[in-house]
C-alpha cells in the first residue's frame, strides 16, 4: 500500500506471480508490466505475467477499508491454534479444503497451499471443518505456517520469471497432473474438484 500528497492511495495485489520492481527512470514498458509508475529519478514496475495480481485505487484522508479489513497474517502472532479453532467451529459443517481458502482467516492462501498443508497434516480435503480434533487442528496451525514461511522464502528469493519450484519432497510437483505418486508413500495420488476448486490428495496418507 503506497500513500501520496492529496490523500491518494495505491494498493497493489501481486497475486501468485506479480513483482514489484525498481527500474530506470527511461524504463520502456514490457508486456506483462500493468503498472508503469514514473518519477525523476526511477520507475515503479508492476509486473504480473499471469494476471492474477490487482491495482486498486483510493482517494481519502484515511486508509481503505480494503486494506483496514484485511486478516492478520498467518504468520502473525494473533494467528493462534486457538483463533483457528474458534473459525473452524463457525463453519463446522463445511469440507476443510474451502475452509483453508476463506481469505478472512487465511490470507495468502491459494490452492496449491492448501493441499499441500492438508497433505503435511494428513488431513483428507472433504473432512469436514467442525470434526479436526484439537491435536488435528494444532498440526494444521504448524503446517500452514510451515507452508507460507517457505513458500515466501523460495518467491522472495526469485523473480517472476525465475520462481523456482518447491522442492522434490513436496506434494506441489506431483499435483499438477493425472498420475502423479505421493512423495511419502509411492501411492497415487487423487485430483478432484472439492468446493469448486481441483484439488490432490493421497488417499493412503489422507484418509476420510
């Protein structure tokens, strides 16, 4: 979020694959660049091969309400097994993996996170939210920050057009297609749409 003279605002999504980057005041605007913000000296770049990130705009003495009502982060201190707990029991009947993609607890959480958090828990995607155990629902606390620790170390690391893979041991390279074996037991794997969402679980690791 950038704030400007006049009360301006700017907020900028990045999405899964967007970048911003400081480039030469005489920077010549590239395909994939959706921003292009000039000054004397430099230029602003927002780069987003995908287009999955988001540029908003706000006028006003105070910040936006969409940057006010954002969740805390999962890596924050107030993310407790505790506050998880209380947000599964609202929503107790519905399956885990949408649950982990309710941005207004989980923020930054996509797709492929969420199922490779439910696969290091060992938690099968339909199981429904409400029947996680307190020790169940302590290891998804781990796992999710687990997941978004090193899943921030390996794109902060990178650019857009470098993002490597994580590694090997990961559910994350063998979901992508039918076929694919679990990492931890040589399985199969299974892909489904859960919640609108295609989804990969191991069925021997992650049972129902």
């Amino acid at each position: 979020l950038f704030r400007f003279s006049g009360d301006a605002w700017l907020g900028i999504h990045l999405g899964m694959t967007g970048e911003l980057t400081v480039q030469p005041a005489d920077h010549a605007p590239r395909k994939s660049d959706h921003l292009v913000l000039v000054q004397s000296d430099h230029t602003l770049v927002f780069t987003d091969p995908r287009m999955f990130g988001r540029v908003l705009f706000h006028h006003g003495p105070d910040a936006p309400d969409w940057w006010t009502s954002i969740a805390p982060a999962v890596l924050s201190p107030t993310f407790t097994p505790a506050s998880v707990t209380a947000f599964l029991r609202r929503r107790a009947r519905t399956p885990i993996k949408p649950v982990l993609l309710m941005q207004e607890k989980f923020p930054g959480i996509g797709n492929w996170m969420a199922d490779e958090i439910l696969w290091r828990a060992a938690l099968h995607p339909k199981r429904l939210a409400g029947s996680l155990t307190p020790a169940e629902i302590k290891t998804l606390h781990r796992e999710t920050r687990y997941v978004a620790t090193h899943a921030l170390r390996i794109i902060g690391s990178s650019t857009a057009a470098t993002l490597p893979d994580p590694p090997k041991t990961w559910l994350f390279p063998h979901r992508w297609s039918d076929g694919g074996t679990c990492p931890k037991t040589g399985a199969p794997l299974v892909r489904e749409d859960i919640g609108g969402r295609t989804t990969c679980w191991s069925p021997a690791r992650q049972t129902l």
